[in-house]
C-alpha cells in the first residue's frame, strides 16, 4: 500500500501534465475504512514520506506547487493526529516547506520553534525574520512593503538567488554563455551560498558551475562547460544522481567518470536517499547486480523508499 502511495506521488511530482490534475489525491479514498488510530499511524507514514520525498527528490518546474497540493489535501487530517511539535519535527530539515505549513496556519510558530529557528547555524533565522522576530522583540519588525516582496518572492521560489544560478537552473544556455563571456566569469567559479537556498544537499556546498548544472540536469550548459575543457570529476556522479537526468548519467559512463572510490554503494544510496527509483534500479543491475541489498536496508528505511 505504501509503495502504492509512493508511486502515486512521484508520478503525480514528476509529470508536468498532472499539474492541473489532483484527482490521484481527490479520488483516493484509502483513509476512508481505516479506524482511528490506523489512520493516525498510517498518516504519519505518509507524511514522512513526503518530508523525505521533499529534502531530497528532484524538483521539477512546479515540485512545491504539487507538495503544497497533497499537504493541503491532508490539512484536516494533519491538524488532528499530529502535535504542532510532532508536524515541526518532521519538516523542520526544508525551510521551503516550513515557510508553507506557517503560512497556511498547518504550523504555529510558538516560542521553543522561533527559539530553535534562531539558534540553527543554516541561515534559518534570516529566512524566518519577519515571523520570529516579535519573539526576541517588543514589537514587529518595520518592514519595507516592497523589500518584502521581493524578499517573499525569493523564500517562496526556494532556491540560490544569484543571477547565474538561474540560468542554469533553466538550463538557459545561450543567457548563460554572454554572462560568462560579459563578466569574464571563470568557468571553475564555485557557487557561493544563499539564504534562500532550500536544497538540502546544497545547503553547506559551494559547487561549481558544472556540478550545479549536473544537479538540476542541465544538460546544454553541461555540454557547454565540457566542450571548455571544464573537468569532469567523481563528484559528479552524486549531484547527476539529483539531477533525474539519464543522459547526463550515461555521458559520464561514456567519459570513464567513476564514482569516488570507484564504489557505486554510495549512489546507490543517494538514489534510494532521492527516491529515483529507475536510477536506483539501473545502478542496482548494472553495478551491483551481485550485491546483498539488506547490506542498505539502514538507508533503504530511513528514506522511507518503499520500492526497495
């Protein structure tokens, strides 16, 4: 069942065309027989699942808007199984996804929240200042109407503000290349960090240009970056793992690009880790066709991967 639901999710994330379409979560009818606390438990299942799918899956052009979907759908639900310290615990890893639960009132940010916002070392507290800091002040902040609305803008997009993170994020190549060739920009430039960053892989990395291109799959600007002589490092592999993207996959197999220590166990697991299923299971028969998988079951559970 909970392989099911999974599935249902991805392929509801994944595919553009489902976008306008929420009856996989409308029609679904599952909670429907369960008892009361078959459904609390089962709920909380699901919404672990979601947290995990969220950290670390990749984003498609309208990936919050589709999690922001299937959480409403659970609201009711939600609000009535779980503890405002309970529904924190499970979401407090994305500052995107918290953002939402505050804003829709799914989450009320109470003192030891606001307390821990401030206290964490990932920026969190810049991210949440306008709804935390009445807690360490008599009053509000005086914010600029206009200066919050970008700065709105930008949490709710959720990702590197910098002008040429953009470009690659869209894979704009042609934007990208009078850039570099404008600002003189080095190709070996690593990517500095931004508040508004809610990647959690990319949260403490300061990548290069090309291994951000390779974790957002985009494809041109990789080509691009490689046919400049940019080198292609074991890195690599981690961030095509994000990247959702077969072809960047295959051409590092083609360039003889090995994974650090040349061992696929570790790709294997950010797979599982990302729920890329078809990753997981082409790395699994290709590289590890012998290999024992209760060896990951430690990983296999933690990511709540229910197709292993």
């Amino acid at each position: 069942e909970m392989k099911n639901i999974q599935n249902m999710f991805l392929d509801f994330i994944d595919n553009d065309e489902n976008m306008q379409n929420s009856c996989i979560l409308t029609n679904y009818k599952y909670f429907e027989n369960l008892n009361t606390q078959e459904k609390c438990n089962k709920l909380v299942e699901i919404i672990y699942l979601i947290s995990k799918i969220i950290d670390n899956h990749h984003r498609t052009t309208d990936f919050f808007s589709k999690i922001e979907q299937i959480i409403s759908h659970f609201k009711k639900d939600i609000k009535q199984n779980l503890s405002n310290s309970e529904l924190f615990n499970i979401f407090c890893h994305n500052k995107r996804i918290l953002l939402f639960l505050f804003k829709e009132g799914i989450l009320t940010i109470d003192e030891s929240i606001a307390f821990w916002l401030s206290e964490d070392n990932t920026n969190y507290y810049d991210y949440f200042a306008y709804e935390i800091i009445s807690f360490f002040n008599n009053e509000p902040i005086n914010k600029n109407e206009e200066n919050f609305i970008i700065f709105d803008q930008k949490r709710k997009i959720g990702e590197n503000d910098n002008y040429i993170c953009n470009l690659i994020r869209n894979d704009h190549v042609e934007d990208f290349i009078a850039y570099v060739n404008r600002t003189n920009l080095s190709l070996l430039t690593v990517i500095r960090p931004s508040i508004f960053e809610t990647n959690q892989f990319l949260i403490d990395k300061e990548p290069t240009l090309i291994e951000y291109s390779v974790f957002f799959g985009s494809i041109q600007i990789f080509r691009y970056l490689q046919m400049n002589k940019v080198q292609l490092t074991s890195s690599l592999w981690i961030y095509a793992i994000h990247g959702q993207n077969p072809e960047l996959i295959h051409l590092l197999e083609e360039n003889n690009v090995k994974p650090n220590g040349n061992s696929y166990n570790e790709c294997f697991i950010e797979s599982i880790k990302c729920n890329h299923t078809d990753i997981a299971t082409y790395i699994q028969n290709n590289y590890l066709p012998f290999q024992d998988l209760s060896e990951f079951s430690d990983d296999i559970i933690k990511y709540r991967n229910y197709n292993f």
